[in-house]
C-alpha cells in the first residue's frame, strides 16, 4: 500500500498566503491618506462600471484590492451589517472597527478552511470623525488579521514602494488637492522607480469629508473637479457637480 501524501500544515498555510499574496499584487493599488478635513481614497482604476471604493454607511468607506467578485461580495455583506446593526440599535453603532471585526473573521475563516481558497483580496476600512485623531484606518489582509493604520496606507500592485513613498511625503493637514496629487504621485511608481503618466480619466477618487453638512459623509470627486484639483484642463461636457447623484454606493 502507497504512502500518503503528507503536507505539514505550516507549509500549506504558507502556500495559501503566498497563493493569495501573488493574486493581490496583480491588482492596481488603491492609496488611502488622512487630510486636513477627512480621508481620502485614490484608486488606479479606468473602469466606470467597477468601483474598487465605495460606501458602507454615513462615515465609513470601504476599498479593496484583488479579485473583484471576491471583494463585492465583501462590500455587499458589509452593506447588510451595517444597515441590520444601525436599524436594530442605532445609527452611531455602526463604527469602522465592529465592520473591520466581522471582515476578519469571514476573511480568517475562508484563509484556514482546506475546503475552498483563500480569497485573492485586502482590504481598507475608514471612517471619518468629527476631528482628526478620531479618524479610523483599518487594513486587512488576505488572512484576516486587522492592522490599524495612520497617515497613510497603500494595497495593491507595488505597495511597499508606494508606502514607503507616502510615507516619506505625507504630512498631517495637507489640504484635499495636496493629498490627492501626492496620491497620485506614489501611484506612477513603477516598480523599478521610474514614473509614468496618470490622468484623471484613470482614476477612482473619493472622499469622506467631515465638512459635509449632511450625514453622509461619503462623496465622489468626478469630472471637472477632479481634473481641477489635478491641475488638468477638464474636457468639454464633463460635468463638475459631485453631487449626492453621486454617493448612492450604500444600495444593493
């Protein structure tokens, strides 16, 4: 009788992270960097139709990494907890940390189970306080473990290059148009230190913007705002308005 096959689990657990490590960083990478008046999300990303950053509930953002399926089920489920949790208690008790929490868990469980892959995607959760120092930063890996980030954090494609360029750079009020530019800088990195071009067009901008008068702090930067605070001349017949046409990421 044949002997059989016999893989230690520490070597299949790190089969498994580098399988999903490899997967990951196939993917464009999404910076996220705190400003003066809230936390903004620049994503390399040309598709319209397939956002790597949406809203989850009033303050909080969710962006990701990865294979898309994998990460919009994610967000989905996300959507569902938060709008069940702020319903049945109340609306303050939906927090950046409680979602980070149930994200690590469906992430840890699917990372350890033989039965199926690990998922190919990391996370950012981020939600946006009434003052700076309550601002909350979470990143999780394809494992599930949480890590609580500050300034500045990059996901994706080459992003301990783009870290360790954001973090070099990135200073505690810069205003929105500074923040994003830097963003887009660290993003034009390639991965043997060159530059390349990024325009407007291929970008994925948001922002939770603690100014907002309305609840939700979630708001898209579209068209000819974001072509302006690039420094770019806005094509003719791109619309300006940011409006809450904008911020409906929230519904399923």
């Amino acid at each position: 009788m044949s002997t059989p096959f016999y893989v230690s689990p520490q070597q299949a657990m790190a089969d498994r992270a580098e399988y999903a490590r490899k997967g990951i960083a196939r993917g464009r990478s999404v910076v996220v960097l705190q400003y003066a008046d809230g936390i903004v999300f620049v994503a390399e990303n040309p598709s319209r139709a397939l956002h790597k950053v949406s809203e989850i509930y009033d303050r909080i953002a969710f962006a990701a990494v990865g294979k898309y399926n994998e990460f919009e089920n994610l967000r989905i489920g996300g959507v569902r907890y938060a709008d069940l949790r702020g319903y049945t208690y109340d609306r303050d008790d939906v927090t950046a940390r409680g979602l980070a929490n149930v994200y690590a868990q469906t992430l840890g469980t699917i990372f350890s189970s033989a039965a199926e892959k690990p998922y190919e995607v990391e996370l950012i959760v981020a939600e946006v306080g009434e003052a700076r120092e309550d601002d909350q930063i979470y990143r999780l890996p394809h494992d599930g473990s949480i890590v609580d980030e500050h300034g500045s954090v990059a996901v994706g494609g080459n992003s301990d290059q783009i870290g360790s360029y954001l973090d070099q750079r990135h200073r505690d009020e810069m205003s929105l148009g500074e923040a994003l530019k830097l963003a887009v800088e660290s993003l034009s990195r390639d991965n043997n230190g060159g530059e390349r071009s990024l325009t407007s067009e291929q970008l994925e901008v948001a922002v939770l913007d603690r100014t907002r008068s309305q609840q939700r702090k979630f708001q898209r930067v579209l068209g000819r705002r974001l072509a302006t605070l690039l420094d770019e001349s806005p094509s003719d017949g791109t619309s300006g308005d940011d409006g809450d046409a904008a911020d409906g990421d929230a519904a399923e």
